[in-house]
C-alpha cells in the first residue's frame, strides 16, 4: 500500500509493479553477491542508480544511511556529490518533519509523496560541517516533487531513499509510489548485510581490547 499526502491508501497491485518487481530483484541480488568483494559504501550508489531506473516518473534522488543520530549521503544521482558529503541531518527531525507521516508509517516502509511547497517547507535545517544551517540546500530549490521511502530491517530504519523530478509537479503517481515501496522492501535487506558486513570486516581487523589494527589489518595494507 501507499500512503501520499492526503492519507490514502492503496492496496492493488499493477502492472508496472508486476514488471518492476522481478527488475528489482535481479538487481538486488547482483549487489548481494558483491558483498564479500567490494566495501558497503560501494554499493549505495549502484543501489540508488537502479532506484532512480525503475521508479516512474524518477529524474534523480539521493540515499541517505544513518549513522547514530544522523542520516548523511549514501549516494546521490543529478547532483554533485562533494558539495553534500559534509552535510548530515538530524535523524528525529528527518522522520518527524521530512517524513511527517508518524512513527508507524515511518516503522512500516511506507512511502511519502512530498510536494514542492512541502519540500520547501520541510526541508529546511542541516548540518554542514557539524554547524547548523536554517535554510534548505541549494540543491532542494530545483525539485519539483519528491517520494520518500524509509529502508528498514524488522522495524529499524536504517536509510531513507528519496527519488526526485526537477520537471514535473506530479511526477510520481500510485503505480511509482508502489514500485518505490517494492524497491524499498528488497533494498532492505541488502542494507542491512551491507552495514552488517561492514561491522564484521571491520572487527576481523581490530584488536578487541586496544581498538587499534591488528595483524590481519597489517598485513592486508601490505598487500595492497
């Protein structure tokens, strides 16, 4: 189902989610096998770039991961990634203003159509460089309209996915908002391996009592 911003839901399944489904899958599982070969951060931006294909309507978008108390870039697409690589968002303000569908909906996946007086509205505030910014990005000025959809695993949301049209107010219609969630339930998963991969890679190279590299961290430097 989806819910936009009136609050309707809808249930039914379409055509062009029939289609896209097995398209996000074979992609999904593509990125998978790359887990054990390639750093997690990697694979954000391919993640984001397929997003970007499947969804109607998309022209650009950007992933944001959360790290703590903050979501920052993943991967972006139509924009230039050095400019916002130092720009992170508080989280409870992302879910509660960004979002702005509660903490169920938020808990549940469900996908958010915001409109450019919304986007306007709501997003403003951000970190750059750990000061405060009151004012919405640059970049927030060309969007037209935008889908939101949380990535969770169990009921932790781990990124927020936002895909974007700089042309066309009502770019993203139900079967683009249902694509969107279908995308956002099989992107989960693979998240979450990805930040869990990350995690044991990164402890397989720690010593456990210093926090300093151990052998294993020494000797793969060597190599490369």
């Amino acid at each position: 189902f989806f819910q936009a911003e009136d609050g309707i839901r809808d249930t039914s399944v379409t055509g062009v989610q029939t289609c896209a489904l097995p398209i996000c899958l074979d992609t999904l599982l593509r990125l998978q096998r790359q887990l054990d070969s390639v750093p997690a951060e990697e694979l954000y931006q391919p993640l984001l770039d397929a997003a970007v294909q499947l969804v109607p309507g998309a022209q650009g978008g950007s992933l944001l991961v959360r790290g703590g108390d903050s979501f920052r870039f993943g991967a972006v697409v139509g924009y230039d990634f050095g400019p916002l690589r130092p720009v992170t968002f508080p989280w409870q303000e992302t879910r509660d203003i960004w979002y702005g569908l509660g903490d169920a909906a938020w808990r549940r996946g469900v996908p958010r159509v915001l409109s450019r007086s919304v986007v306007l509205q709501d997003g403003a505030g951000y970190h750059r460089d750990q000061q405060w910014v009151d004012s919405v990005l640059p970049e927030v000025q060309r969007l037209q309209c935008v889908v939101a959809v949380p990535v969770l695993f169990g009921d932790e949301v781990y990124a927020l996915i936002n895909l974007d049209s700089f042309t066309d107010p009502d770019a993203f219609d139900a079967d683009a908002v249902h694509v969107t969630q279908a995308f956002g339930s099989m992107a989960s998963l693979l998240i979450h391996e990805a930040q869990r991969h990350a995690q044991v890679q990164t402890a397989a190279r720690t010593d456990a009592l210093t926090g300093l590299a151990n052998r294993r961290a020494f000797n793969e430097c060597l190599e490369q």
